[in-house]
C-alpha cells in the first residue's frame, strides 16, 4: 500500500493533508523518515506519524500528563480540553477514561475503545486512582484512619468507600481512592478541617504516570499498558 493512503486510513487526513505532512518529514516508517508520498509500504511496517504510532486495525490508547486549566472533555467552548493538545489529526473518535477537575493535573488515559475505557471508570470495576495531595493545614493524626473507615460527605447520606492514606511529610500525602465522586479528594479534606492547595493524579491502577511527560504531552500506551485494565 501507498504511504500517503496509509496515513489517510489510519489518521482521517485527507489525502493532499497526508501527503504534506509526509513530505513535510512528520512520518517515519520501520524507524525512518520517508519524504516520498508514494512508497509501498509492507504489511507489517511500523509507521509512526508525530511521534506516535499509527495503523490501520486496532484501537487507539494514550496516557497524557494534563496541566492546569484544561478540561477533560471532547470539546469546550470556554476551555482548552485535553483533546486540544493533541494533533488535530489524532482527537477523532477519541474520549477521555475518566476526567480530573481544570486544576487537577496529572495522569489521564484516552483511547476510542469504549469497552476499555468503561473498564476503568465503572464505579464496579474497583480501579484505583492515585493522588498526590498537598495540603494548607499539616494533617491530623486521626485522618488515615477516618478515611480508611469512610468519610461522610457533606450533602451525601453514605459515607465514601474506604480510602488509603500515605502520609509523605505534616501537608503532603499519597491517597488511593476506589470511586470518583464530585470533588470528592477535596470534599474528603474538607470533612476534616482541612484544605487541598494542589492536587495530582499519579496512577491509575497498576498504570503510573510517565516521569518522562512534562505537563501537556502525551504517548501511545504499549500492548503490555494496555493489558493492565
């Protein structure tokens, strides 16, 4: 197969759009760049198209690192939404596997496979999240054992899921939670008399957020990451 009707199939570009960006040198093929729309391609070739690998079959699966300000959300009026920081060409079908409040940062997953991504947001799938939580007030001696117990919300008439607490210094610690209710990290420390200043998602499940992404970039997830949910 032509490179340029490759790319057309497997990214949405229209053909004029895949064969610039070809010749722009944005396409590598087997770990080379390729400037020539028209190369025949094998079967097999590993074709990777602004540094993410792309093909024809096969679902797609990204961890990205979110700044603040942006949303998890397809699209925004007001704000910028993880999708926008990806190339125009990639978004297409693709949502997000549970989202962070706009100042929240940290580890998101996207993919366009509904089931997979249902897998890890179901409330009934017990797929933990990790936070890094930074605090105004040092913590309370008594809070890890409160959250372990559960914690009634304000407005809430059960009180949240059992919740582990890793205390790292008196105003920062490592909390594992098994839901996602609204707000809920900082309605948790509310509940205690206590305030969230930052707040970072560091894993979800066995996955860990890549200490190689600064904040607003992305990759594709390998076949063993994907395997984890």
């Amino acid at each position: 197969m032509r490179l340029d009707k490759f790319l057309c199939h497997a990214t949405g570009l229209s053909r004029s759009r895949a064969q610039g960006v070809i010749r722009g040198g944005q396409v590598q093929v087997d770990g080379e760049p390729v400037r020539n729309p028209a190369t025949a391609i094998a079967a097999d070739a590993q074709v990777v198209f602004r540094d993410t690998p792309v093909g024809l079959t096969g679902k797609r699966y990204f961890m990205l690192h979110k700044p603040q300000g942006v949303v998890c959300a397809t699209e925004d009026a007001q704000h910028r939404t993880v999708l926008d920081l990806m190339p125009d060409e990639l978004p297409r079908g693709l949502h997000v596997a549970g989202r962070l409040d706009a100042d929240t940062t940290g580890l998101v997953l996207i993919s366009d496979d509904g089931d997979w991504t249902h897998r890890i947001s179901s409330p009934k799938r017990d797929c933990a999240k990790v936070y890094r939580v930074s605090l105004a007030e040092p913590l309370d001696e008594d809070v890890a054992t409160r959250f372990a117990e559960g914690i009634l919300l304000r407005n809430e008439d059960k009180p949240t899921r059992p919740a582990q607490l890793q205390v790292l210094s008196p105003t920062e610690v490592l909390l594992s939670l098994h839901e996602g209710r609204y707000h809920q990290v900082k309605r948790m420390f509310a509940a205690v008399g206590n305030r969230v200043i930052a707040l970072h998602r560091q894993q979800i499940g066995a996955l860990q957020l890549d200490p190689a992404l600064a904040a607003g970039e992305y990759r594709a997830l390998s076949d063993d990451e994907v395997a984890l949910f």
